[in-house]
C-alpha cells in the first residue's frame, strides 16, 4: 500500500505563490505515475500536472503551463508543486496521487498513458488552495 500526504494549502492573493508537498511512505516506486489533481466545488477533477515515468515528462494543464511547476525529490519520497502566479480560478482542493499502471486498455481496445487519465489507484487527503482577488 502506498500512502500520500499532502501540505502547504492555504489562502493567498491573486499573483502570490504556494508550494505543495506531497509526501509518500509505505510502498513507494519510481516507476508509479504520479501527479497534482484538483477539484473546485461544483467542476469535475481535473489534472494538474502528472509525471509520465516512461520518459519522465510532465504534462501540465494547459491553464497552469508556465505558472506551475512539479519537482520530484526522490530521496525525500517527496512530490512537490510551486505555484507561482496564482489566480482566483485557482481555488480547489488539491491532491497528490499515484498509480502503477502506466498504460491501460479501455473497454474500446484504446490505450490511455497516466498523463491524460485522471482514475489513479493512490489518493492522498488534499489540502485547500483559495486565492483572493
């Protein structure tokens, strides 16, 4: 079993910064897709930026490209994700997660690799991100 934990949320002004922790203990692996999720109150999950092990590349959301970035602290079992910049669309709880398979089959035959899916097997508790206008 793998356990998350994340930390740092809070509240902050548009334009300010944040850094997330995101830290693993129990089964952790270097080759488990990880990443940054959200969820605002009333919109879908939706990813932030996620580690694709294959290659290690990390694909970000389109609406956080050039604010947000994702390091790895693979002594620390620690995933962390600055935000810099931040606007009021913003505002979600945060989650760190993980997951084993890299590549999975739908019911379609279609394959999808873990940086375009959201349905990770390893959750963290999230911690809330509001920012201020």
């Amino acid at each position: 079993q793998l356990q998350l934990a994340e930390s740092g949320g809070g509240s902050v002004q548009a334009g300010g910064s944040l850094r997330l922790s995101c830290a693993a203990s129990g089964s952790t692996r270097s080759s488990y897709c990880i990443g940054w999720f959200r969820q605002a109150p009333g919109k879908e999950r939706e990813g932030v930026a996620r580690l694709f092990p294959a290659n290690v590349t990390v694909h970000y959301a389109d609406s956080v490209k050039g604010r947000f970035t994702v390091s790895l602290d693979n002594v620390k079992h620690t995933l962390y994700l600055q935000m810099d910049s931040l606007k009021p669309d913003d505002t979600a709880v945060y989650y760190c997660a993980a997951d084993p398979n890299i590549w999975v089959k739908s019911t379609d035959g279609t394959w999808s690799g873990c940086h375009e899916r959201n349905d990770y097997k390893y959750w963290g508790q999230g911690t809330q991100v509001t920012v201020s206008s």
